[in-house]
C-alpha cells in the first residue's frame, strides 16, 4: 500500500520519540493510519550517544529508513573493555568484515538526534502519519472496540487502538499496572565533546569501556568523529531518587579514586554533564490491555549496560508492525501475537543487563574472575555467545500462532 493509503480508522501512538516514530512508520507500512501524541512542544530529541547492534541495522531496513540511519551513524572497529584500574585489556572484540558477515550488519555508533531524525524524516516523508505535539496523555477509556486518549487539556482523541511508546515514565502503564520503579542506585554522567578537546590517546575507533570497582567509564565516536560521547557511571552513595537533573564535577570526581590517570582524564572533560539516577523495572508478562499495548521503555525499561534500549525498541515496533500485517482488522489477536513475541526475549536483555552491571563494577576478587572470563577468547566465540541478541531479523520476528 502506497504512502497516504492507510485504511480503516487510525492507531494511536503515543509519544515520538524512538520507539513511537518506529512504531508509527512500522503500523503505516502495514497499511494502517496513524496519529502520533507527543507531549513536547516539537518532535525531537536531546541525549548523546547510542550504541547500533546488527539488529537494530535489520530494523532501520524493515522500516525503511535504513539508508538514511546508516548515513549517520560511525562504524567502529571494535568494542573493547579495559581494567581502569590496571590498563590491561579485558576484552577486545573486532567488529569488521568476519562480524558483518555472521550477522548481515555492522556494529556502530551514532548521537540519539541523528537515530530518531532518521526515523522522522521516514515519518514526513508518508502521507498517512499525523504528528500532534503539545499532548500529554492523561488517561485511556475504551468502549466498543475503540480507545479514547484523554490529554492535559482535556481534549479526547480517538482511535481503534493505542499504542503506548510514551517512555519510563509511561502514563498507559502506570494506569494499567501500575508497578513500581527498580532504583538501581546507580548514577550516570553523559556529556558530548568536541574532537578538539578530546585527549590524542583516547581517540579509539570504538566503544570502550574502563571498568573499575563501582564504577566504569566510556566513549567513543560521534558524527564523523567531529565530537565523543563520554560517559561515566558509580554507584552513590547517597539514596537515589529516580531522575534527571544537572550534574556537579566534584560529585564526579570524588569517585574515581584509584583509577589510572588515562581514563580518569574523561571527568575533567565536559562543560555541562547531565546526571540520571538510573531505574528500571521487572519483566512483566502482559503489556497489551484490551486494544492498548506498551511499546519500547513503556514495556521493558532498561539499565544500559548491553546497550540495547534504542534497539529493543526498533525491534518491538517492527514485531508490532509484521503482527498487524498478519491479523489485519483483528487489533487484539495482533497485540497478542505482538506481545508473545517479544516479552521473553526483552526480559532476557532486562536481566542481561543487570547482570553485565555487576561485571563492569566488579572489586576485588570479582575483578580478578572478570579479566580472566574472556582472556584469550576468539571472535567466533564471542559471536557465538552474542547470536541470541545481534541475530535478531524482521523476518523471524513473531512467534508462530
């Protein structure tokens, strides 16, 4: 079906970030009309930088914009993580021609605005997405086979279904499951800077990671090399509270003692640091409540520590999409396929990233076990171990019925 085609009455997406340009483009190219609920005055983006897995390649495909996101992004050659303690190298992992060719696409870097502009300009460029800004989701009614979305000003918006992408602090789930938040206690600092202020002995073609005792620091490329992400993360000290707020340099530093001066230069680095009290929360079993479903961090907040947050929300909306092709007008039997397809699978990368939290701030003894799991281990072993997550593919995605 053409751009400007979709038929029967719209879905409703809410929020435009991501996860819901992805899910608008993915129930458009399924043949559907969409109106997309963004509370923020325009559709944008602010961050730093993502990582792009192999799968998140063979989403941007499926959803057509790949072309575009590939045109933005750094490819690296490698991902690597490093003792910041000692220097050594833990675990160096090329991501060249032998890893493209397992998975059927690179490994890169990209800024967060370049991922979702990617998305959006797909979006403009179809006549079947409505795009309304300034709309805050206050609550969902459903009656008769449709969705009422109520926002802020009181304004009813309707639709045959909703799709909810609108983030961690989901206004959809919190009123259908209403569970609570996971504070992990753990803060990160992100911040961009400019190549010519990045130091010459840190301007590694890659995603690195300088793990230390409760701690761990990262940068790489971003655009063309012309900026860094840099990133630093500890566990407080202090009870956190989940959210955003500016950052203090001193805060910074007075953690990092006894990390080697190489990586410790990174602190020092940025103007402006902007700090999250990190949260995510458990796996749940059901997203979808009768023809209203979660979508992205909506479904399945994430820590970032297999940076796969951005990526598991590609994936979600392409699911979603290649779901509502298969049932056509039957909206609840495709959120049920939706759902069983990707619920497991996203608790997996929800536990991983738990558990490679502990690996990267790992003290003592626990640091000593971690340098030895992967001393010596070749690439293909570390494909291997890595199938699960980067030999995703759009073609495969749902679950048979």
């Amino acid at each position: 079906m053409a751009a400007g085609e979709g038929h029967g009455e719209r879905i409703l997406v809410a929020g435009g970030g991501i996860g819901g340009l992805a899910a608008a483009l993915a129930l458009a190219r399924a043949g559907r009309r969409v109106a997309v609920l963004e509370q923020a005055a325009e559709i944008g983006e602010i961050g730093a930088g993502i990582q792009l897995g192999p799968n998140a390649f063979n989403a941007f495909d499926a959803l057509g914009v790949g072309t575009i996101a590939r045109s933005r992004a750094v490819y690296v050659e490698r991902m690597a993580m490093m003792d910041a303690v000692d220097g050594a190298t833990v675990a160096s992992l090329p991501v060249g021609e032998a890893f493209r060719a397992r998975f059927g696409n690179p490994y890169a870097v990209i800024h967060r605005a370049d991922a979702h502009g990617s998305l959006l300009d797909g979006v403009r460029a179809r006549g079947d997405i409505e795009l309304l800004t300034s709309t805050r989701i206050e609550r969902v009614e459903q009656a008769e086979g449709r969705v009422v979305v109520v926002d802020q000003h009181g304004t009813r918006h309707a639709g045959a279904a909703l799709v909810a992408c609108d983030g961690v602090r989901s206004a959809v789930r919190a009123q259908y499951v209403g569970d609570p938040v996971r504070v992990s206690g753990h803060v990160v600092y992100r911040a961009v800077v400019e190549a010519a202020d990045f130091p010459a002995d840190l301007r590694w073609n890659a995603p690195v990671v300088w793990s230390g005792p409760d701690c761990h620091l990262v940068h790489y490329p971003l655009r063309g090399g012309e900026q860094y992400n840099v990133v630093v993360t500890f566990h407080s000290r202090e009870r956190e509270e989940w959210g955003v707020r500016e950052g203090s340099r001193d805060e910074v530093r007075s953690y990092f003692d006894g990390i080697l001066a190489q990586p410790r230069q990174l602190i020092d680095l940025p103007r402006n640091w902007k700090r999250w009290a990190t949260a995510d929360r458990e796996p749940i079993g059901r997203w979808t409540y009768g023809r209203a479903t979660l979508l992205g961090d909506a479904a399945h907040p994430m820590l970032q520590y297999i940076a796969q947050g951005a990526c598991m929300a590609l994936e979600d909306a392409v699911t979603l999409g290649e779901a509502v092709r298969a049932h056509g007008e039957d909206l609840e039997a495709a959120f049920s396929r939706y759902e069983r397809s990707r619920i497991a699978r996203t608790a997996r990368v929800v536990l991983s990233a738990r558990e490679m939290g502990r690996l990267y701030h790992a003290r003592g003894v626990k640091r000593l076990v971690r340098n030895d799991l992967w001393a010596g281990r070749a690439p293909e072993r570390f494909y291997d171990a890595l199938e699960w997550l980067y030999g995703w593919r759009a073609e495969r995605c749902l679950v048979s019925a």
